[in-house]
C-alpha cells in the first residue's frame, strides 16, 4: 500500500487549529496523534496504517465480495481519513472515527456492486426470523434435548491458543450473514463499545444486542462441533 500523506500543517488559508474541536475534545492520545497528523508528520501516519490496515479490511469484508475491494475501500478510507482529519472533533475514539469512515465507504461500495447485504438488514433485528440456537436443541418443555458441550479441562482462553481453533474462529467469523459479522468484529474482535457500533453501522441498540447474540451463537457452535470432534 502506497499513501503520501498530504500537507496538513496550517495555512494562511486553512481554518485556525489552535483550540479546536480535534485537540479540546478527543483522548489526549488521540488528540496528540491528530495534531502530528495535522502536522504532516508521516511517521505518525504509517504508524496508524501498521495498527489499523489489516482491522479495517477485515471490517471491509463484511460487505464487500472480495479482498481486492476490500483493500480498495480501505486506501479510501484512509485518503478520507487525512482530508477530513479537521473535522474531526473528538466526540468519540479515534478508531472509531476511521472505523464510521471504513463502514460508510464498504456499504455504499458494497450497495452498489450488488455484493453485500441490503442497508435494510441492518436496520431491524426483528425482521430475520433466524433463531439464536437451533429448536431442535430443546424438548417440548423447553429443557435442552441436546445441552451446550463443556470445555471440561480446556477454558475458552486455553482453547483460543490452539492454532487450529484460531483457524476455526476465522472461518466461522468469515461465514457469519454480513450484519452479524460486522456487530462481532466491532463489539468482539476490535472491543468497540455498544453505543459507538450502533453510531457506526446506523443500528438500533435492541437490534446491535440481537445480531451480536446471534453471532456468537454461530460461532459457540462451531467450537462445540470441533470440541466433539476432538473427543470422539
């Protein structure tokens, strides 16, 4: 990947930077990262680009068809993120500033290339009539018919260690429906908040709780297949 940093520093025609939004509002670490950016510190940006490259193409994947979009979408993203780093004003995270960028740009991207999920599904949980564990789990009186496989010996945390089961979670993350898969690779795999994912993707918060659900059922299957697997 190949971005020149444009020149960021202050003009005589720029807007004044001294008390602005960016540097009065944002995490003093952020606020600092901006303010090198807006410098035209390129260090400061490659930086950036090492953290976040390869987080932001997986989010991109969620609604596009492929890694070469993806890759396109985030370069967009990124030259996005440098001319509008003056708007920006620190009302939430830095990351999730680029990530509200990435998401805008993979959706409309995605919207119109007819390779990813409607805006509409990401609209109404409610509306997908999917259920979070299979019925066939349960008996006529709701108790289990086939109960949750038990890690026994190996926590979750012993089990992630496994390459293989990395592997797995990949491959079940990859397969999750293109809402889902967003929820959790915001909420789980880059850790971001509630309220900013339902900021980010344009979600109800009953609807974020739905999908996130869903998604980790999913991938709670997946580990219970491969669990018992193991031990047959």
């Amino acid at each position: 990947m190949s971005i020149t940093i444009p020149a960021l520093s202050p003009s005589a025609s720029s807007p004044r930077q001294d008390a602005s939004p960016a540097t009065s509002a944002a995490h003093p670490e952020d606020a600092a990262l901006v303010g090198r950016l807006l410098a035209g510190d390129e260090a400061a940006f490659a930086g950036l680009v090492e953290q976040y490259h390869g987080r932001l193409v997986r989010l991109a994947l969620a609604f596009v068809a492929d890694r070469a979009t993806a890759e396109e979408v985030v370069q967009d993203t990124w030259l996005a993120m440098l001319t509008g780093l003056r708007s920006f004003e620190g009302r939430s995270g830095l990351k999730t500033w680029i990530f509200s960028i990435l998401t805008n740009r993979a959706k409309t991207r995605g919207h119109r290339e007819k390779s990813s999920v409607p805006f509409s599904a990401f609209g109404d949980g409610h509306t997908a009539h999917e259920p979070a564990v299979a019925p066939a789990r349960f008996t006529a009186a709701g108790s289990w018919s086939a109960a949750p496989e038990p890690w026994i010996d190996e926590t979750p945390e012993t089990l992630l260690l496994r390459g293989e089961v990395r592997t797995l979670i990949e491959r079940a993350i990859a397969g999750l429906p293109p809402a889902q898969r967003a929820v959790l690779t915001l909420r789980d795999v880059e850790g971001v908040a509630s309220a900013d994912v339902c900021n980010i993707l344009g979600i109800r918060e009953t609807n974020q709780r739905v999908l996130l659900h869903r998604a980790r059922s999913r991938i709670r299957a997946a580990l219970e297949q491969h669990v018992r697997r193991d031990r047959c």
